[in-house]
C-alpha cells in the first residue's frame, strides 16, 4: 500500500502548498485527488515533485505492508 503522508509533512517544512503545485507549477487537481487519496502516481510526476520540494522519493512516499 502507498503513503504519501511524508509528501504533506515535506510540503509543510517546506512552505510547499496544493494552491503552489497547481497555479504556479501546473500540476492537475486530479494528481492532487489521486496523493490525497493514496493512489498511484507516475514516475514523471514523482520526479518533478522531487525537484520542486528539492527532496528525494522517500520524503514523498512510503510503502506499507498491505493489512490483511
């Protein structure tokens, strides 16, 4: 299962918000939904995100065992 709880924790320190990737770094409210609700992002995306927030990808994601 994907995380992306380190991506609002790195946006914060960041001073990083969902108005800034959208208006000012044209990302889709439709990616925005997808982080929000944990689904899966493309590489490409988690790249420019990596650039933007100047990080790397484990400051945005995090996988977690699936509970069963």
């Amino acid at each position: 299962m994907l995380s992306y709880g380190p991506l609002w924790k790195t946006m914060k320190d960041r001073k990083v918000t969902t108005y800034t990737l959208i208006y000012k770094k044209g990302f889709s409210a439709a990616t925005i939904t997808s982080l929000r609700k944990n689904k899966s992002i493309t590489m490409y995306t988690l790249g420019r995100l990596c650039e933007i927030l100047e990080c790397t990808p484990n400051d945005i994601v995090e996988f977690l065992p699936d509970k069963k």
